[in-house]
C-alpha cells in the first residue's frame, strides 16, 4: 500500500493564488482556467515530473492524495 500527497512542487504557487483571490475579494476560483500554452506546458512539465520522485518517496503535503493498494500481486491506484 502506498499513500502519498502529490502535486507537491506546484503547491506554494496555488497557496500564493488563493490568498491573492481572498486578499483581493476575487469572485472566481483561481486554477479554473486553461493558461496561455507555454506556461501551461511549463505546469504541465513541473506536475508530470513528481511521477520519478513518488516511485521512491512519499511527499509530506501537496494538493491532491494519491492512494495505491495492491491486490492478487496487482497494484490498483484509486485517486481520491
């Protein structure tokens, strides 16, 4: 069994967003909009990077749980 946080190295940049959207009173949910391609690919290129490290590591706190169980000798990965 493995459980982990992931989506770790993105997450000082979503805490600075949503305090900025508390600070500022901003209606909309800062993240719910697709940015412009380069800086979406560069996102893209930081969150896919966490895959290498979780195969050895846990992370101690991220955005999102990751939860993989194992059963028969087959692993199932369930996000949560």
């Amino acid at each position: 069994m493995k459980i982990s946080y992931f989506n770790t190295l993105l997450f000082p940049l979503a805490v600075i967003a949503r305090f900025k959207d508390r600070v500022l009173g901003t209606a909309s949910v800062t993240g719910t909009s697709i940015p412009p391609i380069p800086m979406n690919n560069l996102l893209e290129t930081v969150f896919a990077a966490e895959r290498f490290v979780l195969r050895h590591f846990n992370f101690p706190f991220g955005l999102s749980l990751l939860c993989v169980l194992e059963r028969d000798g087959r692993a199932v990965s369930m996000p949560v």
